[in-house]
DNA sequence: TATTGTTATACTCTATAACTATA
DNA sequence: TATAGTTATAGAGTATAACAATA
C-alpha cells in the first residue's frame, strides 16, 4: 500500500511522500487562499468556523465549541463576542445552569454562513475540476472518512503494528509514550 | 460535484463540507500523532522537511530551501546550523558565488531521512487501512496532483469562475485582490 | 547598488494562570 | 469544592528590519 507515485531519493527507488507531507501544505495553501474570501464576507477564519459548527447543530458551552473546532476556550471569546454584536450567533445563559452559554445561530449568522460558504466552495470545486470524477469522488469520501476520525484515534493509529522504534538513533525514551 | 456526504444544516439539504475544513483538521491530527515519532529520531517538523527536501535534491541558497518548505528564509537557519552540527547535511560556499550555501544530505542525514520517514510512512499506511484500496489509491493520486500545484495556482483557482462577490456583506473592498 | 545569509527586534497567535459567578 | 466563562499574563512561533559579507 501506499504505492502512490513519488519524487525519487538518491538510493535508487522512488519514496512515496508522507501523508502528512502532502496534506498540510494543501491546507496552507487552501486557507491563504479562502482567507480573503472570508475577509470579504466579514469573517475571521476562527469566526467561519464557529459558523459552520453552529450551524451543523446548537453547542451547549463555550468550552465543548471550542474543543470541537480545535480551539482553547479562551482563544475563541473575542470571536464569540464579535460574532454576538453583529447579530450572527446567540449566547444565552442555560436556565438550568446559569455559568452555561447556549450557543445558536441567527437567522442572520445563517445567511451569513451560507454566503460564505457558497463562494468557498465556489473555489474548491473550480480546483477540484483538475482532478478526474473518479478521482474526485474517491478524495471527498476518503478525507469524509479520515475526518471523522478523531484526532486520538489518528493518534493511536498503527500503536500495534510491530515496533515503531526500530532504526531509531540512540537517545534516551524513557518518557516515550504519547500523552 | 462536490456531491460527498456532509452533515446536514437546518435548510433541509445536507450541506457537503468544505475541502478546507476536512484537510486542515486532518493535517494537524497528523502532525500531531506524527510528531512524537520524530522526536525519538531527534527530528522537529522543520528539521525533518529539511531532510525531506535536501533528499529530493540538493539545493544551492537558504532562501530556495526555506521557500520550497514553505518556511522564512530567517526561520530556518538555526534548523540548518543544528542539522550541520550533528553532521546530517553539508553547507558549503559556493566557489563561484560565496554569499550562496550549496546544501545537500550526508550519508548519515539520508540515513535518518530514512529511519524517520519508515516509521512515519509505517503510521500512515495503518491509518489508510480504514479506507478501500480504490479509495486508498484514489486519495494518493488526487493528494499527489493537487499538492503538485503551487500555492499561486490554488489561490488563483476559481478566479475566472464567475463572481465570487455575489451575496457578500457590505463593506468597502477596494483592495480585495489577492497579493 | 543588489543579493545571501545572519542577527536583533517586534509582532501575532496561543496557552497558562488567576479571578468571578454560579452550582 | 468544582465547573463555565472571563481576563490578564506569559510564552512560542514567526516575520520584519537592520547588518555584514560578497558580488
């Protein structure tokens, strides 16, 4: 597996590129891109994605939103507020728990998104036309597929499978172990 | 296109995610999970797409190598003077042009580009496991192209397509054009 | 005068710790 | 006393500007 084309090294047969090597530059390179385009709708990028998660269901706290979009609590209150002024999300204190923020989008905070989103995918399926259908097909349900995943369960990925270590350079891994 | 599943928003039609938001979050997980297998090779993440690069081939000034890794040609140098010491790559003047460093791997360097990247690819290719070997050999070849493209051509993509500025908030865009 | 590499400085982003209010 | 949210502070990472060597 993984028997994708790659550059040549030096030792005679051509290495595969990582993954990863391959997947984080393409996601620099997606969001330099959609940058202005949010920045055109009003829209930070942390902001967009507040949006997007709001809108796939209500989030109970601020914390739990968060953690769901890959943020620290705090990182996101500033974009909380903003997006609150202008109307886009509602954050109303939980009856029954009163330290609790629930979270919402606003009819307005929908349209919002919807626009965004409309010229944001406007882009990726123009980039996405230089693969074949087959190929494009096969990319969205295999990202959907690995996406889902949690980034524990990435994490522990090939935890099992035989020694991760060997050909290592000597140094102490005494505290090894992923946390 | 763009016809894969998503997570359906209030408007009745499921809405697919975007590109952006599935391959960020993937390659940050990856990094993630990845990261503490190059720390027992004595690698961070610059260091290890140093040797990824200088593998490839060499390569003659600090500034190329720190922009095909994406990186600032300032960030780098305390990467490559560590790399230097330990004996991995070679940094020498140019004879012709002693203001250039011409870079390239030793032995040794290719040694532990190797051990690194066979634990690292060890770890991707377990993770494609949870995908079909169509959707596996699909998703390398659609990685390989669209990472191929340079940052230009995917900010540029979508540019004819259209008006990307219809249904956006007002406010002045004036300077809207990307760099 | 322009360019490569380097160093020093400033800035942005993010996380940590301390605080308020609820429970 | 524990938790949600907030604020203030400190830290990591990065880029910008100034500098030395070479062309």
């Amino acid at each position: 597996m993984n028997d994708h084309g790659g550059t040549a090294g030096r030792d005679g047969a051509a290495r595969p590129r990582d993954l990863a090597a391959m997947v984080v530059p393409l996601g620099r390179a997606l969001t330099a891109a959609e940058l202005p385009v949010l920045e055109r709708h009003g829209l930070t990028m942390w902001a967009y994605s507040v949006l997007l998660r709001l809108d796939d269901e209500p989030v109970r706290t601020q914390a739990a939103l968060a953690a769901s979009i890959g943020a620290d609590k705090t990182r996101i209150i500033g974009v909380l507020d903003d997006l609150e002024e202008r109307g886009l999300i509602r954050r109303v204190p939980d009856p029954s728990d009163r330290r609790v923020r629930l979270l919402s989008l606003t009819p307005e905070g929908r349209r919002v998104r919807d626009a965004a989103q409309t010229a944001i995918q406007r882009r990726e399926d123009a980039l996405l036309t230089r693969l074949t259908a087959t190929e494009r097909k096969a990319l969205l349900s295999a990202l959907t597929k690995l996406s889902a995943l949690s980034a524990e369960e990435i994490a522990a990925a090939g935890d099992g499978e035989g020694d991760d270590r060997d050909d290592r350079d000597d140094r102490d891994d005494r505290d090894d172990r992923d946390g």
